[in-house]
C-alpha cells in the first residue's frame, strides 16, 4: 500500500497553512535549513519573502534552487516535500506579497500589526519557486482500509 499523496492531495496539503522548512544548497557546507513562511496555491508557483541582504537570499541566488517541507505535527503524520528552480526573485512589495503572508500566519489584525512593526527594517526580495519534484507521505492511509 502507497502512503503517497496524489497530485490533488499533496497540492492541497502544500497550500494550507503550515511553518515550511526550506533547505538551500551551499557550497562547502551542508544545505542551509530554517523555517520559513511561504504561500502556494495549487498548480501555481512556490512563493517565500526573506531579507534582500539576507544569507538566505544570498544562497538562492547563488544556487537558483531550493527544497521546502512541510508537515503536520500530529498523528497521523503527513508531509510534503518539493524542489524546483527558482523563476524568479524580485522586490517583495507591501501589499501584493508581505501583507497577506503576515496574515496568513497571524491573521488579519496582528498580521497588519507586524507589517506596520516591520515596514521599516530591511528590504524584502519575493522568491518564486515552480515545484519539480515531490515526495510525499500521508500515514492516515496505512489506516484507511483496515
């Protein structure tokens, strides 16, 4: 028995709302592997915002691929993991790309309260990813015909 997503499936899982693990190639060293807020709808691109000069913005450029997890933390545990190359990396703007992923991590009071906190700090880069590969894994399904 498969404990794979199918293709509808695993989209869906991807676009609600988890924290993503994302994991960039760099040279020398293992992959860099951290947390990350991201937005994807299915069929659609991969999206992530980080720091313009951050270190993960950095590695993307450099490497020009990533891979993100996510995974629920209750049983029966699933996962979805993909990789792909990145299409594109472009200044984030306030409300097309940081608005509403602060709201769909803190809702939409605090997600406007932390915008107006941050708008100030730092540029933002939006990364855009087109999902290649996937592994997938649904355990509730081991369970499913018993």
């Amino acid at each position: 028995m498969s404990l794979a997503m199918t293709k509808q499936e695993r989209e869906r899982f991807l676009a609600d709302l988890h924290v993503g693990i994302i994991s960039i190639p760099e040279e020398g060293r293992g992959p860099l592997t951290v947390p990350i807020w991201y937005s994807y709808e299915p069929g659609g691109e991969l999206r992530v915002v980080t720091a313009r000069t951050s270190r993960k913005a950095r590695l993307l450029q450099r490497a020009g691929r990533f891979s993100l997890c996510a995974q629920t933390e209750t049983r029966p545990y699933k996962y979805v993991s993909v990789e792909g190359p990145v299409v594109a990396i472009e200044p984030a703007d306030l409300e097309r790309d940081r608005r509403p992923l602060a709201r769909r991590y803190f809702g939409a009071e605090l997600g406007d309260r932390y915008i107006e906190s941050t708008r100030d700090l730092v540029g933002n880069v939006l990364v855009r990813m087109r999902p290649e590969r996937w592994l997938t894994v649904d355990y509730a399904k081991q369970y499913q015909s018993r």
